[in-house]
C-alpha cells in the first residue's frame, strides 16, 4: 500500500519566504492575522497525523507535517476530513510588504517619495487600516534640528493589492529633507497587525502622531462612549 503522505514537494513559496527574512524591514508585529492552524487528520485507512492545510485544489490537498509539505489526493483522506474540505476556506497569514521608490519633479524643483505598499491574503470582507507617516527635517534650521512628522495620511483597503502613497520635498532653502517613513496596519477591531519604518528608530513616531480615523478597540470605544 503506498504511503499517505509522498515524498515532500518543495515549492516556489518556501524559498520566497526565506529570502524575504533576509530583507526584512525594521518592524513589529503585535497579532498578525491568522493562518491555518495544525489539525488532526484521518486518512481512508485510519491512520492519523497531525498537519496544517496550505491549498487544497478539486482532487487534492497539501498539507504541511513538522515544516515538510505533502501533497496527496482525496481519497487517501477519510469521509469526514473529505466533507470539511468542502466547505473550509484555507486561511493565510498577511503579507505586508514594501517598496520606496524617488524621483525628481524638475518643474516643482521637489524630490517626490512614493512608498508602496503590498497587502496579499486579506480576508474576504475584512478590512485594514493603513497609517502612513513621512519623517523629515527642515533645511533651513541650520542648527541641526529635530527630525519631526512631516505629514500622515490614513487609508482603508479591503482587498489584495499594491498601493502607493506620495510626499514630496522641496530642494529649496526653506524645504524639507527627506529622513524616512513608518506604517501601522490595523484591523477594524483596533488590533495593531503590524509596524514597520525605514529605520527602527522611526517606530516611535507612530506613538506620538494624532489620528482621527484609526479603529479603537471595544473597550477604549466603550469607555469613550461612556465619558
């Protein structure tokens, strides 16, 4: 009788993620949303291993067994792991990435900063709550200054996607030169999901902007509504 599980497939995504930890921004993340989590599967014969769902497909499934991924057809599963797939979605982590991207405007004489950010595997009918914050230092303080908030902007996405958002600095005199950026990604339940910057120390800026649209959490809701 061949084995439940073949020899382990390894795939395009494994190696992506690896490389993307060696590229990996400064950043936090408080609760990213949940993938699948391990599951105790039968198979047709009784057998019984514990795994987690990565895909599934019409007459397959892959399923991942102590960091090996396995793929195997249905029917070497029992009736009821057969039923649960049915109707089972398979959950995936979120993805956050990001790409900075510059360029001249030589009419305006501003260097404009286009910061994109990538969101993949948002849950169907969710939705996140994106702040961005730009970071700059006027040329004109000749002293050294501070580096400060040069502006924020607050965004809503409810899908998968690339999305990109815009600053510009002046080169004259009296501008601001460019220091860097931060983001804070949020679900509607007021949940920080994750945290990034150009540079670590940037993250603390996202403590100290004032945002109007941010999501509160239930109970900070509730107790506003109480006041």
């Amino acid at each position: 009788m061949p084995p439940m599980f073949p020899a382990p497939i390894l795939t395009r995504r494994l190696v992506l993620s690896v490389l993307v930890a060696f590229m990996a921004l400064p950043g936090f993340a408080a609760e990213e949303q949940e993938g699948e989590k391990p599951r105790l599967w039968t198979s047709a014969d009784g057998k019984k291993l514990t795994g987690v769902l990565e895909e599934k497909g019409e007459d397959w499934v892959k399923l991942k067994v102590k960091g090996k991924l396995y793929k195997l057809k249905l029917d070497k599963l029992s009736q009821a792991d057969r039923d649960y797939l049915k109707t089972h979605k398979v959950k995936k982590p979120l993805v956050i990435k990001t790409e900075l991207k510059s360029y001249k405007d030589t009419d305006l004489k501003k260097t404009i900063k286009n910061l994109d950010v990538e969101f993949r595997n948002v849950e169907e009918n969710a939705e996140l709550y994106l702040l961005v914050v730009w970071i700059s230092k006027k040329k004109s303080d000749e002293r050294g200054g501070d580096v400060s908030i040069k502006e924020k902007l607050e965004c809503f996405y409810d899908r998968d996607g690339v999305y990109s958002h815009e600053a510009g600095f002046y080169d004259h005199k009296n501008g601001d030169d460019y220091r860097g950026w931060a983001i804070r990604v949020m679900d509607m339940k007021g949940r920080i999901l994750a945290e990034r910057a150009s540079a670590s120390s940037y993250l603390r800026y996202l403590k100290t902007v004032v945002t109007r649209r941010a999501p509160r959490p239930p109970e900070e809701e509730e107790e506003k509504q109480g006041r």
